[in-house]
C-alpha cells in the first residue's frame, strides 16, 4: 500500500496494512496527543536523517512478558553481587540524553534528536514516559526509557556504560512491572541483548491484539518508584 502522509489531524491509518518495511505513515509532529495515539495503536516514531517523520509498526514485534524474563546464570550471579543500586524516573533527562550520546553498531548517530528528546521529556512530565536508573556509586551507568499506557510498556533505548548495567535496570523493571501486572514490554524490533533477556516475536496482527487489551487496563499516571526490595537489583 501507499504510505499515507499525515496532516494536523491526529488519525492513523490502520497499522495493519502498513508498508511492508513497516512505515505506516511519514509527517506528522511529535506532540504529546499524536504520541499516545501512536502508541495507543501499537505505532512508535523513528526518525531517520534526510527523511520526513516516520513512523512504525513491523510484521514481527518482539515482546518480553516481565514474569519471563529470561535471566541467564552469570548474570543472577552478578544480580546476587548488588553492584549497582536502581532506581525509576529519578532523571528521566540524564537517562534519555545517555541513550542518544551511546553509539550503536552499525547506526551513524543517534535518532534521539534534539526535538525527540524534547517530546520524551514532555511524555514524562505528564506522566506518561518512565525511566529506569542504574547507578554505581551514585553514577549513573546505565539506564532506560519508554512509554506507558495502561498495562503496556513501550520500551525505546536503553544504554550500559558498566558491565550488565542495562541488563540489571532491564530486569529490574520487568520484576516491578510483574507486581503491577503489566501484560508485556514491548522491545520494538529484535536485538540479540532483547532475545538473552527473553523477547519474543509476534506477528503484527496479535501485537496489535494484545496492546488493545492492555490498554484498557487501568494505571495511574505520574512519576514511578521502585518497590524497596528491588532498589539494589532484582533478585534472580
């Protein structure tokens, strides 16, 4: 199908019929309503340089369900150590602005632009954007972020600048999302960190199922903080 060009409505096309490189549609805006729309229809903005807006839902979406998340031994044994203290959305700003300086392999740059980081921190403010915190000594060493609506987390980046200190946020927010029983993380598209950690595919029409469901599962909005337990690093 033709990729549809959004105007200064907020309508979406029907992201089941999105192009087969997964763009549902190109412009748009990022303010906060056309973004929990988005979200809302399993849809996420990813910009790309010399492009207009773009914006996604793949054939295949790759979920972690938090009750399985997959620890793998050497890392329960790290779990185990408390090397690091984790907290949620105690610098939602650092940890999106550590996301965008981290390089990836095989990406130029980032697409954490500077008016991405703006609309993220915007989400947050109304209480709809979380981060996760790692800290080592009171630094921050690695972190995450995402959206969340109802009983679904939309994930966006991540960084580790410490060994496994993404893995441990990561894990962290799957055991406190399991206490709110949160139906699934979704993990956008695969990794092979995203697939250690237990992510797995679904086709789009069954994403789209799901993320349906858990939005209508009620949540309240505003800043998040971690059960005491987990503040050291969730237990294996």
């Amino acid at each position: 199908m033709a990729i549809a060009t959004l105007g200064q409505d907020l309508r979406f096309p029907d992201p089941e019929r999105a192009h087969h490189t997964g763009v549902v549609a190109v412009g748009g805006d990022l303010s906060p309503d056309r973004l929990l729309v988005a979200y809302s229809l399993g849809i996420f903005p990813w910009p790309a340089e010399g492009y207009p807006l773009l914006w996604h839902c793949p054939a295949q979406r790759h979920v972690v369900v938090p009750s399985q998340v997959r620890v793998a031994r050497s890392l329960a044994k790290a779990l185990r150590k408390h090397p690091y203290t984790v907290a949620l959305d105690s610098d939602f700003v650092a940890t999106i602005a550590a996301c965008a300086q981290t390089p990836r392999p095989g990406q130029d740059g980032t697409w954490i632009t500077p008016e991405v980081l703006a609309a993220y921190v915007r989400l947050h403010q109304m209480g709809f954007a979380h981060s996760v915190e790692v800290r080592r000594r009171g630094e921050l060493v690695g972190g995450l972020y995402g959206v969340a609506l109802g009983k679904a987390f939309f994930g966006e980046s991540m960084f580790a600048w410490a060994d496994n200190a993404s893995k441990i946020g990561f894990i962290t927010l799957c055991r406190q999302l399991e206490l709110w029983d949160f139906h699934f993380i979704d993990a956008q598209v695969h990794t092979p960190l995203l697939e250690s950690l237990g992510a797995q595919a679904l086709p789009r029409r069954k994403f789209l199922q799901r993320v349906a469901e858990a939005i209508r599962q009620p949540m309240p909005i505003g800043p998040w903080s971690l059960t005491p337990s987990l503040v050291n690093g969730a237990a294996a």
